[in-house]
C-alpha cells in the first residue's frame, strides 16, 4: 500500500527536464520584462533631460531679455530725464535762434532798401526759405538752372534758415504734381529744381530713423499717393524718369512712409532705375531686408553686374555677390556684345565703330567700379586701360578720317564744278542759297542719301545733328550737315525743324532743358564711367544757348 502511494506522487510531479525548460522560460519572460522597464527607464530620463534643458533656454532667454529690458527702460527714462532737464536750454536756444532770425531779418530789409545792387545766389535762397516761399523758390531755382554748380554749394546751408523745411518741401511737390497732372511744358527744368530742394532738405537716414511731426507725415502721405497715382503717366503729363523716382523714394525715407506703400511697388522702382548712382543707398535706408538679395539676383540676371557690385557693397552682401566675379561676367559679356554688334552689321564702318563705343563704355564703368571700392589688388586694369586707349585712339583717328574726307567736297562746293560735272550741269554738292524757304514737309536727316549708309563721315554728321526744336528756332538754326550727302552725287534737301525734332534718341522724360539727357546712372553718359563726380539728382550739366546766325549758315571750313 505504501508502494502504491508513493509511485503515485512520483507520477504527480513533472519529470526533470520540463522542469527545466518552465523555468528557462520564466527566466526569459523576467528578461524580457526587465529589459522593457530599462528602455521605458531610459527614454523618461531623456525626455526629462530634454525638458530641462529646454527650460534652462527658455530661463536664461527671459533672463536675457528681462535685462535688455531693464537696460533699455534705464535708457530711456534717461534719456527722457536728460530732455525734460535740457527744455530750458532749448526754450534760452530757441528764443536766441527767434531774435537772431529777426534780426537778420531786419537788416535783410534795411539792406535792400538802401542797396539797389544784385543780390547773391546765397541770399536770394536765404530769403526764400526764410519766407517759406516755395513758388519763388522754385521759379528761382528754374531761372538760374545754368548756376546749377553754385546752386547746389549755397542750397544746404539754405535749407537751415527755414522754419519748417518738411512743410516747404510738400508745398514744392504738391505744385510740382499739379503741374505735371495738367501736362505744362518745361517739366523737365521743374522736376530738376524740384529734385535739388528734395536732395538738400529731406534727409536720407536708415529705417527708423525719421522724426517727422505726425501731422506733416499724414500729409506727405497724401502727397506720395497723389504721386504715386501718376508715376507711369502718359507723356503728356511728364511720365516718369530716374530722377523722379529717386526723388519719390528719398521722400518715402525721409518722412518715414515706407510701410505705407506696398514693398514689391518700391522693389520695381529700385529695380528699374538701379542705374541712378543712389539708387543703392536709398534701397538700403528703404529697408528691404532678406529682398536686397533678391533685388541683386535680379540685377545679375537682367545683365547689370555693375549696378549688383554697388547694391552689395551697400548692403553688406558681397560675400554672397563677390565684386571681382561680378565684375570679370560684365566684363566678358560686353566683349561678347561688342562682337555681336559687329556680326549683326556685317562688320560695317558703323557697326565697328557702335560696338567700340559699346565697349568703351563698360570699360571705363569696369574702372570706376574697381576704384570707388578699392579693388585694383583684386582685379588687374592694366589690360582695361590699354583696350581704353586703343578703343579712344580708334576713335579720334576715325573723326580726323571723316573730317580730313569731308575737307575736298566742302572746296568742291564752294567752287561750283567737278569733274564729275563737266557737262556745264550745277554741281550736285552746290548749296542752294534759299535752301531755308523749302516746305518743313522735307524728310529728316536720316531719310535722306539711303544709297551710301555706311560712309563715315555721313554716320558723324548724323551724330551731330543738332537735336534742337524750340518755337523760336528757324531752318538756318545749328550747323547742318546736309552738305555731306550732295558729295556722294545724292540731290541735297533741306532739313526742317520738324525732321530735327524727330531726331531726339532720347525718352521724353529723359531730355531736360537744352536738349541734354538727363545723367546720373553708372555707365556710358551719365554712367559710373562717364563721370567722376554727382548729385543726387543731377539730370545732366544745361546747354549753353546756341549761336543762332542772322541769315545763312557759317561757311564750310577751309
């Protein structure tokens, strides 16, 4: 019986191994189990961590800027404290400043009366800005617009006599708007006095930088949205140019308007007109921003590196724009230019001598762009100076050849035969002399002689047709070059003032008093190649009035 309870435990219990492999298998399960609560352990001592360290930043970054709080706060009460405390100064300042005013003001007077003699430009601009008398002003400034040297050293120191120059700078625009809207002519001698009182008097200072009274800044506003509303005019109300958008954009910085106006409108205007010499200052006092990198990338691509070597320097981008890279792509593309020129004409006489121009041109803009930012270690001009010389002797042989050509045919003329005239006809170079009565209805200069368009000295005396078309000026007005053409046997036609109206290359816009293109842009005329010093709104030196003759015109040189 006891054998029998015994075996029957025995048969009970599992045998040895599957007692092994359940606790084999509770081992894993209790590793699998731990190594779960190690991971899960790790991952929120991680997160953890990362969530201090992130409040830590976000500590210290209060920290910081509670600070720079604190500090700023300090200064401005300081500095509130320093003006509250500097009001009786300025009140003892402002009451000096009044009774000198009146003072000058008297003797200014007494002066007059008793003198009867001219007036200095100096004092003339003196009193208009202490009148706060912006139509005499501008009158003056288009009057003596051949002084326009001694306008601009007298202007500025001008400007101080004035009590409000802001307001007398509106009173100018708003006369100059209304002019322009009912389409007067002599636009072009308006907006360039316009522009001097503007450069002289509304300060060009960085982004938040104004400090204009709010009811002036509100009513500059009204005035630029006026302005605004014609700046892509027809040309009978003046269009617009390079100088009237500088002058627009300096007012837009200078009262501080920027966020007025729509960014991508002020970012086509510096984009359009970026050959005004300071054009690239005043994109950086608009304020542009991460745009000033876009505005280069466009400059680049539309083929003016020369424009994108001045915007960088301005605005600090010129490890992103490189100038010597910049510089060695214009470069090659105007060589390349230059020999499409000539290509496209055939290598004519006219098309060679085009294509040096052109490239004279970029050279010498190449030059004055290495010189004004110091960059002759950089890039070599020994090579751009001897391609300058060869392109100017080039030059001047081909008018001493075109000159030296024309000398026999102007004898011939004034002998009346030749000898391909020896039938007893009137020689074809013999000037009419009532050539001036013919109808105005005649073609202009370049209709005529369309058999011989590529000799030289006819292409010269094209250029030097006189552009001029005033109401006062008669046929016989400027030196014609009519009698060019007889010498190439072509029958001669005399030029009308109508056919040197048509002759202006030039927008309307463009032309300023004298018929002188309007300057200030980096290269060729008016470019950074052309000329070494400028203004802010110099639209190109007055023409000195022509010498009209009484009847005839002068006779050909011997």
């Amino acid at each position: 019986m006891a054998t029998t309870a015994a075996a029957t435990t025995t048969a009970d219990q599992p045998s040895s191994p599957d007692r092994i492999s359940t606790f084999f298998t509770g081992l894993e399960a209790r590793k699998t189990l731990l190594t779960s609560i190690t991971d899960l352990h790790k991952a929120l001592t991680a997160h953890f961590a990362s969530l201090q360290h992130s409040i830590t930043q976000k500590s210290q970054a209060l920290d910081t800027q509670i600070e720079s709080f604190q500090t700023h706060s300090k200064s401005a009460l300081q500095s509130l404290e320093n003006r509250e405390n500097a009001i009786p100064e300025r009140e003892s300042a402002s009451a000096a400043r009044i009774e000198e005013l009146k003072t000058s003001a008297v003797s200014e007077i007494e002066t007059s009366a008793n003198s009867g003699g001219e007036r200095s430009i100096s004092e003339v601009l003196k009193m208009y800005f202490k009148r706060m008398d912006s139509s005499g002003l501008m009158r003056y400034l288009f009057a003596k617009r051949k002084e326009s040297v001694a306008l601009r050293a007298e202007i500025v120191a001008a400007v101080e006599e004035a009590v409000d120059p802001l307001r007398l700078v509106l009173d100018a625009v708003e006369e100059f708007l209304e002019m322009k809207v009912e389409g007067r002519v002599g636009m072009a001698d308006r907006r360039w006095a316009c522009g001097l009182l503007i450069g002289a008097a509304v300060p060009v200072s960085g982004p938040g930088e104004c400090c204009v009274a709010s009811g002036i800044r509100e009513r500059a506003n009204l005035v630029l949205e006026k302005w605004k509303g014609v700046l892509g005019g027809a040309e009978g109300s003046g269009g617009v140019g390079a100088g009237e958008a500088t002058m627009f954009l300096q007012m837009v910085v200078g009262f501080g308007l920027k966020e007025r106006f729509d960014v991508e409108f002020l970012k086509k205007l510096v984009v359009e007109f970026s050959a005004r010499r300071d054009m690239a200052k005043l994109a950086v006092a608009v304020g542009f921003g991460d745009k000033m990198g876009e505005i280069i990338d466009e400059l680049v691509k539309s083929g003016k590196e020369i424009e994108a070597v001045y915007f960088a320097s301005e605005s600090g981008l010129t490890e992103r724009f490189p100038p010597v890279d910049l510089l060695k792509s214009y470069l090659k593309n105007c060589r390349k230019n230059a020999n499409t020129i000539s290509k496209r004409g055939n290598y004519s006489a006219s098309s060679v001598e085009e294509a040096n121009s052109s490239e004279l041109t970029a050279t010498r803009a190449i030059i004055k762009c290495v010189e004004d930012h110091k960059l002759e270690s950089q890039f070599s001009m020994d090579s751009l100076k001897k391609r300058v010389a060869q392109l100017e002797k080039a030059r001047a042989d081909k008018k001493k050849s075109a000159a030296s050509t024309g000398r026999p045919s102007q004898k011939r003329a004034h002998g009346g035969s030749s000898r391909g005239n020896s039938g007893g006809g009137v020689s074809s170079s013999f000037r009419p002399p009532k050539a001036g009565r013919f109808s105005n209805a005649s073609p202009g200069f370049r209709q005529r002689n369309p058999s011989h368009p590529h000799h030289p000295h006819q292409a010269s005396a094209a250029r030097i047709a006189a552009p001029y078309s005033y109401p006062s000026q008669s046929v016989y007005e400027g030196a014609s070059p009519a009698s060019y053409g007889p010498g190439y046997g072509a029958a001669h036609t005399p030029i009308s003032p109508v056919g040197r109206a048509a002759q202006y290359p030039f927008a309307p816009q463009d032309v300023v008093a004298g018929g002188v293109r309007a300057s200030g842009s980096y290269g060729g005329q008016g470019t950074y190649g052309g000329q070494n010093n400028y203004s802010a709104y110099d639209y190109g030196v007055p023409a000195a009035a022509p010498a009209y003759p009484s009847s005839y015109p002068p006779s050909y040189p011997q």
